[in-house]
C-alpha cells in the first residue's frame, strides 16, 4: 500500500473509513405497542395527478408491517408500500381502510 502524502498527523488504521457519505442507521420504530394501543391517521397526497392515502405511524416490527400490507392489499385490491413505520396506498381509500384497520383491531386518533 503507498503512503499517503496528504496525511497531516492523522492515523489511518484499520477501522478508519474515506466514506463520509454514509448515513447514519435509523431505529425505525423504538417500541413496539399492540394495534389497540395504535393511535393512527390518514393523509392523502397527490402525486403525478393521483391520490396516495398515507396511514401512520405503526409501532410494529418489520415482518408484522409487511404481514399488515400484504393482507390490506389483498383485502382492497390495491397497491400498496412501507417507508419506515407509514403504510402508503394507491388510490383514496379512506374510509374502506379505515374499516378494515378497525376489524383487524386498530384505533384512530378523532
């Protein structure tokens, strides 16, 4: 390995790293409540010229979350993903999530 010649004092051993561009890994969800404890709510947004319906935020671990999707959109016939602890739908489906959320156990902030 060459010497680096703009070294300056620093000490570049093993567990050194160049990559300043990395982000720092996030916890997604700090706790992990049962949906009875769940205060959600819905956004919707436009996008390209269609609605997305956002429910948030879920206190579940990944693999419950990724269970909770696929039988939603199963259930309303629509696609549908995560990012972090936010569900997102395509399409306004409001009121028929909502009920489905509900039956499953879900609550709601009025």
């Amino acid at each position: 390995m060459k010497k680096n010649l703009f070294e300056m004092g620093a000490i570049l051993d093993e567990g050194w790293q160049s990559d300043n561009k990395q982000k720092a890994s996030k916890e997604t969800a700090g706790e992990i409540k049962e949906p009875g404890k769940h205060q959600l709510h819905f956004a919707k947004e436009k996008r390209n010229g269609k609605t997305v319906t956002i429910v948030k935020p879920f206190y579940l671990e990944k693999e419950t979350l990724q269970n909770l999707l696929k039988t939603l959109k199963k259930k309303l016939g629509c696609g549908g993903t995560i990012k972090e602890n936010i569900l997102e739908f395509q399409g306004e489906i409001a009121d028929i999530l909502r009920k489905q959320l509900e039956e499953l156990g879900y609550r709601f902030k009025k």
